[in-house]
C-alpha cells in the first residue's frame, strides 16, 4: 500500500516562505500547518491546497506525491 506526502517544506524552503507567515496567509492554524508539513494530515481541503498553491505559486503536483509501497515507514525509510 502506498502513501500520500506532502513536500510543503521543499516548497516552503524553495520560496523563502516562514512557517508562520504561511499560515496566517491561508487562514489556517500554525498547528495545523505543521500537522501538513510533518506529514501527519489524514486529509487536505480542496480550499486549503488552493491556498497553498495561490500563495506558494506552485501547482499541486509539486507539493502531492505518491509513493507506492511506503505505508509504515517513516521519512527515512525506516519502518
């Protein structure tokens, strides 16, 4: 079974975009950023991958990736 991540931190790094600054910009909790940046989220709000891509200027593929047989594993590959 595969597994769905969420390379917000690749983005965030890639834009120069604090943490904090994000969250505030797509009305969401700091918490709750950090729940999708440490790839802990069971889902995603279409209104919330909207705004992250408006304000990060990305598309969704390049914050989304799946990864086929990864479902246990830590970001390491550990399991």
């Amino acid at each position: 079974m595969g597994r769905i991540y969420v390379n917000l931190n690749v983005m965030m790094a890639k834009r120069g975009m604090p943490a904090g600054t994000l969250a505030e910009r797509i009305g969401i909790t700091p918490a709750n950023l950090s729940i999708l940046k440490n790839n802990k989220a069971k889902a995603i709000r279409f209104s919330t991958l909207e705004a992250l891509c408006r304000e990060l200027d990305c598309q969704p593929a390049e914050l989304l990736e799946y990864r086929p047989g990864d479902a246990g594993r830590t970001e390491d590959g550990e399991a």
